[in-house]
C-alpha cells in the first residue's frame, strides 16, 4: 500500500464528502461528538454496501487501510 502525497487532506475530504452522502440518503445522521474513527469506517461500510467502492477483505480492515481506501475514493471524487 503506497501512501499518497496529500493523504490527510483526502481523508478529511473524503469524511465531508461521506457525511454528505449518507445524510442525503437519510440513513445516518453524524453527531459533532462522532470521532472521525467511527465516521469513517461507517462510510467506508455504507458505500461498499451501496457498491461505490470494492471490500477490502475482513482481515486487512484498519483504520490505515480503511483511511487509504476513503482517501483513494475522494480523489477521484
């Protein structure tokens, strides 16, 4: 897994974006007390559910691996 040259700044791109779009689809609604752990792996959840990104599988789910996959997903967003 290669780390991106502005990973943070995708990450943090990739939280407002996925906050966004499940709010929009009314399925979540995110509390200012909500970290940003438990925002991120609910939207890497809810879009590999929806089909918008491929599963990585169970046994390489972190939050490093999830973080990287959200980042790769708002780039191209």
């Amino acid at each position: 897994m290669k780390k991106l040259k502005n990973e943070k700044e995708l990450v943090k791109k990739a939280i407002s974006i996925g906050v966004a779009y499940g709010e929009k689809r009314g399925v979540v609604e995110f509390e200012a007390t909500d970290s940003a752990n438990d925002k991120l792996e609910y939207i890497y959840r809810l879009l590999v559910h929806d089909k918008l990104i491929q599963p990585l599988p169970e046994d390489q789910v972190s939050q490093k691996t999830i973080r990287h996959k959200l980042a790769i997903w708002a780039s191209r967003q």
